[in-house]
C-alpha cells in the first residue's frame, strides 16, 4: 500500500522540497497551505502535489502527518490528526529520519548554506545518484542514491534532529535574535550538532568560533591559508566568475572555476571539492560539474531591462548583504550599484542597526522598504527610517506604490535583497519600467 504523507504548510521552501522528494520516491504526498501563491507553489504544481486549503477536514485515517515548524500545537489541523491517532513529525524530526540510509551530507551556518547545498547537490548529481533538499524549495528524490545532501538549519536548534554522515559549516555568526541569547549560544548549537556527526566535518578556516570545535570527529578546514587543509590558491575572480587551484595541504587536487561572484563563492566552490575529494570522487570530474552550475533561487537571480539589471537575493543579514554587493561588483565593476534593502523582522534590525548601514553605503545608492515583520513578531520599536538616517548614501524609504527614485536610474545594477516579499517591489518596478519605456 502506497503511504500517503500529509504536510501542513506545504508551501515553506523546506516543506515544499521534502514533499517533492518524498513524491519522487514514490509517496503520496499532499498538503494544506495559504492560499496566496508563493515561489515554492510552481514545482509543486508541477509534481501533481494538491495543495489544499487549511481544513482540519483534510486529515484521513492512516495518513502520515509533516507539520511545519511555524505551526503551533493548536492549530486546527494538528489537533484533527491528534484525534484521529495520526503519526506526526514536525519538518526537521522527519528530515532526520530520511537521510537514514544514506551518505548524508548537511550544510550548516548563519549564511551560505542555501547557496552551498545547491553548488554541492548539483556537482555530486552530475557524478553519481544523489537526493537533495535546497532551502530554496528544491527537492529531487532518487531511488537509491548513494548520496543525500541537504541544508541544516540551526534556528530553534532544529538541525540537532540531524546526524549527518558530513557536515559542512560555513560560518558562525549571531543571528535568529528572537530565539538565540547571543553569539555563545549559537556556537554551543553548533557544536552540540557537530558532536552528531557521524565522520567529519568542513569548516571555514577564518572563523574563530569555527577553529574551537571540540568533536569526535575530524575537522577539515578549508579556506585561503596555509593553516587550512583545503586550501584555494592562485585565485582569479573576473566578471566571468570565480577560478582557484585546490590543495589539500601540499597535494595539488586540481584546477577549478565556478561561474559564480563574489570571495564567497570561493569558499563554497572549495568546500563542495573538499567534500568530494573526501568521498574520492575524480577531481576532472568535480571540475566538469562546478563549470557547469546555472545557481539556486533567489541567489543573485538576474533579469535584464533595457539598460538596467535587476538581481533578486535573499540577503538579510548583514554578512549576506556584503557577500550580494561584492558579488556584483565583481560582476559589473563599471556600473552603478543601487541597492534595495527589505528589513526582516525588527529585531533583527534593532540587533543590527548600524551594522546594517555600514553595509548598504558599500553601493552607490540605497533605497529601504518598510520592514517586513514576521508571525512571531508583528511590530517594534525601529523602523526603516531609522536605518536610513544613518545611511550615508541615500536611505530614502520607498512603498511599492512610489518607485519614482528607482525609474530614475539608468545604466545601473539594482538589487533587490531581503527574506520577506520583497520580489513584490521588484515586479512592480519591471511593470512601471514597461510602460515607462512604452
């Protein structure tokens, strides 16, 4: 008998790619949601996946129950399968039980992981049997894969539901300020999870929280130094993309580019070798894929308008903004960079105000939405003005109804950055663009 997998909250970008993989590997698989279309919706169309709804009506006997973390105990259609004796897992407790099987390969950290998990997801699937989850909303299940890579989310600590055969760690930094303490209690979420892992981890080498690791397993640390055991040398970044040649310690690996922008870009690229090499995959072969790899949604997404480029990121940390406007200027040194910033969550802004600023004036022009305020946290006391009077290079606050500053531009790069609905801004500007240009 087929097993029908219930989600609630089908929709999240992890919710939606479990429930493709699991519709690949031959499940039934439906689910309930908002009915507003998001990003996520198309590939679940795509797949057949019915997406109901909010109905406590929707839970039959005998289904298996996913439920989305943004849902509390109360909600209606948690209840309903309650009463009905339905087994339920909560999105990280079911992740941790598929990856069972598997080389499992997770990629955590405050920022790259979405990014990583695709270049590394796309290179090990040109080479052998891969499934993955992309916090992006991408999820491909193959019938016996030899490897499972997926992102793992430390927020509320949900990656410990996780014992990954490898982890690689990107970064540490205090994010998630509506949970975690401080920068102390994030690391002990890391290092609670790397004690999980079953045989080694990849580490950012430049990250001092990262060098006090204390687990059972080896750490490989990757980076630009002599200190790290994967290391890339004679880097090249153009406005082709990125090229290094990988060591590990003194043992040349090979010569590798990726067509991707920014330092960071790099260190994933690198880490997605060191992975590789580990599991002795050839290294032409790595080679081959990397040169290959076409990005993940809403990760330097680019449009083209005339004489204007849109680029879409998800970007809301400060760390995140840095990485997206490095990447385009390396991309496009010659024009002019404006940058749209879409504040998330006020106490992430409150957290980081003026780390904030110091970021955004790194463009040449910068525009604010309002804050986008999340289901836990509905107002505050900072808003977007706040973070524009301390931008030096613009900070005008803009509304979806007024983009008269952002039609003024000409022969520029405009990014859009934010996790909330900032798309939103950006389709109405493509739209006043077409008619402008009439």
């Amino acid at each position: 008998m087929t097993e029908t997998d219930y989600f609630i909250g089908i929709k999240g970008s992890g919710m939606s790619a479990l429930a493709l993989i699991l519709h690949d590997l031959g499940h039934e698989v439906l689910g309930s949601d908002i009915t507003q279309y998001t990003f996520t919706q198309r590939g679940l169309e795509q797949a057949g996946i019915e997406c109901l709804p909010f109905d406590a009506a929707n839970l039959k006997p005998g289904y298996t129950v996913i439920a989305g973390n943004s849902f509390t105990d109360d909600h209606p259609e948690i209840v309903r399968a309650r009463e009905l004796g339905l087994t339920i897992y909560r999105y990280h407790e079911y992740l941790g039980k598929l990856i069972q099987g598997y080389t499992s390969i997770g990629v955590a950290g405050a920022h790259g992981k979405t990014s990583t998990t695709g270049l590394l997801s796309h290179t090990l699937s040109g080479i052998a049997k891969t499934s993955y989850l992309i916090g992006d909303g991408t999820g491909v299940g193959v019938k016996d894969s030899k490897f499972f890579v997926f992102e793992a989310d430390e927020y509320r600590r949900h990656f410990l539901a996780y014992s990954p055969d490898y982890l690689i760690m990107t970064n540490i930094d205090f994010d998630h300020p509506d949970y975690y303490t401080g920068i102390e209690d994030v690391y002990d979420a890391f290092e609670t999870e790397g004690k999980q892992v079953k045989k080694g981890i990849f580490a950012w080498g430049d990250d001092p929280w990262l060098r006090k690791l204390d687990v059972d397993v080896p750490v490989y640390y990757y980076g630009i130094h002599d200190t790290d055991d994967f290391i890339a040398k004679n880097v090249v970044r153009n406005t082709k993309g990125s090229e290094f040649d990988a060591y590990f310690h003194d043992e040349l690996i090979g010569h590798f580019m990726v067509p991707l922008f920014g330092e960071h870009s790099v260190l994933n690229a690198l880490a997605v070798v060191a992975v590789s090499y580990t599991e002795h995959l050839q290294p032409e072969f790595i080679a081959r894929e990397l040169a290959n790899f076409g990005g993940v949604k809403r990760r330097f997404s680019e449009t083209k308008l005339g004489d204007i480029t849109l680029v879409d990121d998800y970007a809301h940390h400060p760390s995140e903004i840095s990485a997206t406007l490095d990447a385009a200027r390396q991309k496009y040194p010659d024009k002019k960079l404006v940058a749209v910033f879409q504040p998330h969550t006020y106490s992430r802004l409150i957290a980081y105000l003026d780390e904030f600023a110091q970021t955004l004036d790194r463009a040449d022009e910068v525009y604010l939405t309002p804050i986008f305020s999340s289901a836990r946290e509905q107002s505050g006391s900072v808003s977007s003005e706040d973070l524009g009077a301390k931008i030096s290079h613009g900070g005008t606050v803009i509304t979806q109804d007024d983009l008269t500053p952002l039609l003024a531009e000409h022969d520029a790069v405009l990014v859009f950055m934010g996790a909330g609905d900032i798309q939103k801004y950006e389709r109405e500007y493509e739209k006043q663009r077409a008619a402008q240009n009439k």
